[in-house]
C-alpha cells in the first residue's frame, strides 16, 4: 500500500467521498456488531460471577449439613440421652430387664 492510502485511511477521508457512501451501511453493520459482542461478553462474565457465587454457596451449605448431621448423630447417642433425661430427674434402671409372664395359663 502507498503512503497516501495509509494516510486517507487513518483520516477517514473514504467515508467523506460520496463515492463511499455506500460502504456506510456496512461500516454502520460492523459498528453495531462490535456493540452486541461487547454486550454479550459482558453479560457472559456477569453469568460466570452469579455461577462462582452460587457454587461457593452450595459449598457453604454442605458444609453446614454436614456439621448439622454430625451433631445430630452425637445427640442420639446413648450418654447423651442420658444426660438429658438426667436434667428432668429420669435415670436408666441399673437392675436387668425381665419378662412379665401372663398369669391367665
């Protein structure tokens, strides 16, 4: 390329000529698609920011219902029955179980 055509082109002296008229459809065409390229990555990067979001929720919660499910299952221990039944003034019986016989033989 010659020096005067780099030079019209860094000017934009070839959308003044009315012979280039009708690239300005084209130019105006361009112009538009880089505007939804632009918008569409930004809404593109908004989307992976909600989805990192979410996943460090989700993580949050499993943590939560893990340490949920643990302290429940130390509650249902026996000692820990006991303790409890304890405060209301409830003990466990030391003597062993036995069988009640029907008299009515």
């Amino acid at each position: 390329m010659s020096l005067n055509k780099i030079k019209t082109l860094m000017r934009g002296d070839f959308i003044l000529v009315d012979k280039k008229l009708k690239n300005m459809r084209f130019l105006f065409f361009v112009v538009a698609l880089l505007i939804i390229n632009i918008s569409v990555t930004f809404e593109c990067q908004s989307v992976i920011i909600d989805i990192s979001k979410k996943e460090k929720d989700i993580n949050e919660l499993r943590l939560k219902s893990i340490t949920t499910k643990s302290q429940l299952a130390s509650l249902t221990k026996r000692t820990e029955i006991e303790k409890i039944v304890r405060e209301i003034k409830l003990f466990t019986s030391i003597e062993p179980n036995y069988i009640l016989e029907n008299a009515e033989k």
